[in-house]
C-alpha cells in the first residue's frame, strides 16, 4: 500500500480522535480530514488548509523517532520569505488540536506579522520527556520552509499544553526567547526543570481567580520559584475568570506579546478585570 495513503489515513484517523466532539466529527473538519487523504495521494499529506480567518494555514507532519507529530503553520498574508518573522510554538491544552488553538491567535499573528507553529500533541508524561528535543526540531522544520527570526523564537501554552511550555522555555532557553502560559503552573513534583534552565528567560503566567483546577496560591508559588532562580517573569491574576482561555485570547495575547516583544515590564502580582 502507498505510504503517503497510510500516512495520511493516520492523520485522517487523528482528526477524528482529536475533535472537540470527541468522535462526532463536524462536516467541516470531516471535509478537510478527507481532502487531506486525498491529497495525501500525490503530496505526501502536505496541504493547504480552507482558511478560517486570514493568512496562509498549512498542514504538514514531522516525523521523528518512529513517531509522527502533525502540525500546522500560520503564516500572515504579508509574509515575504527575505524578511524574518517572529513565531509562535502553540501547545493546545488536553483533548485539544493544533488547528483549532491557531484560531485563538490567528487574527492576532495577522495583525502583528507573526508565524504561528501548533502541534497537535499526545499531552502524556512519556511525551513530556521529549520536549527538550521535539520542539527545536519541529521549529527547524518549519524554518526549512518559512524565514524565523532565530532571536524571536517563542512560546505558549495552555492548561495541560503549559506543562509542556515550562519545560521547552527552561530546559530550552538557550533556543527560545521567551514563553507565557496561560492556566498552569508547576507542579512542585517538577521543581527541578527551574535549576535545570539552560540559560536566562522569561516567562509570563496568566491564572484566573475562579480557575477550578489552579488556586491563586499555586500561580504565586510558580512564580516565586521561577524569580528565585532568576526568571524574568510577568505574573497576571485574572479576575472574575475561570479556565476558559478563549474567552480571553484577545487581552492575554496582546499583554504577552507586549512582555516578550516589546520588554513591557516584569510584574509580580498585577490582577484584571478580565470581563
């Protein structure tokens, strides 16, 4: 059987694991899944997705150590391949996907000139351990393809997918310049990535105060941790906010490109009005 066909028919299978409908898949998202198959047939699975909003959104899949990690990239309608752009690494929550955490940052990405990487990851402990390696990789994929400005190499995660982010944004902080998180903390289990930090940078952590799986007092105590060992960190409690990131995408995505970006100054407790 062709390769591209078992490839893409893996894909075709994730998309329905992944969808928020947990196995009812929408027309949409079935009608792109099965144009990625056919597709697949000629082009090995690389595909130009129906836009949702604006700029160019493509599907491609890194393949790794017998693994296949399926992302997609946002580039701006502006984009020119001689001048070098910002970026984005997404890292979707549990039960999450790549194409849909674009659309959060998506308008965002167009307005600002940034290139948006999201990944569509198995958010397990087991692939936690590899995100020192798999998330350089998967940036010097795409800059294979996409002019990145290697200085301004960044991340962002949520809930569960932030997890992820606190380890790629200290254990490589010698690759990216900078991170924010939005609802997650760390766990003092892993305490040790801080003194593990391979290098300075900073970090922006964004916690609702009627967030219902992380206190206040767990967000205060990531940050102290991370200012004790020297992180630059930008610490924003939410009020009258629970979990619910996309509700708030538009602040919080202006307020962290404005510490990474711009150098907006470090806070130590700064508490919004999220509505």
């Amino acid at each position: 059987m062709d390769e591209a066909f078992v490839s893409c028919g893996k894909w075709f299978a994730s998309a329905f694991a992944h969808s928020p409908s947990f196995g009812l898949i929408s027309m949409p998202r079935f009608s792109r899944a099965l144009g990625a198959v056919v597709c697949g047939l000629s082009l090995g699975c690389v595909h130009v997705i129906a836009p949702r909003g604006p700029g160019v959104l493509v599907q491609r899949v890194m393949h790794y150590n017998g693994r296949a990690y399926p992302f997609v990239v946002f580039a701006p309608t502006s984009y020119e391949p001689r001048s070098a752009l910002p970026a984005v690494l997404l890292v979707h929550g549990a039960g999450g996907n790549g194409e849909d955490f674009v659309e959060t940052w998506q308008t965002f990405a167009e307005e600002k000139r940034i290139i948006l990487v999201a990944p569509t990851l198995d958010l397990s402990a087991a692939s936690e351990s590899q995100v020192p390696v798999i998330f350089p990789r998967l940036m010097e994929e795409v800059s294979k393809e996409w002019n990145i400005d290697p200085a301004r190499r960044y991340l962002f995660g949520y809930s569960a997918g932030g997890y992820f982010v606190y380890d790629a944004a200290l254990l490589n902080a010698d690759y990216f310049a900078g991170a924010g998180v939005f609802a997650s903390v760390i766990q003092p289990e892993y305490d040790r990535i801080v003194s593990q930090a391979r290098g300075t940078t900073r970090i922006a952590i964004y916690l609702g105060d009627r967030d219902p799986y992380f206190s206040l007092q767990q967000g205060r105590r990531t940050r102290d941790l991370l200012q004790a060992n020297g992180i630059a960190v930008r610490y924003v409690e939410m009020s009258n906010q629970d979990h619910n990131y996309a509700a708030v995408a538009g602040a919080v995505n202006e307020d962290l490109w404005q510490f990474l970006a711009y150098g907006r100054p470090n806070t130590t407790r700064n508490v919004v009005d999220a509505h």
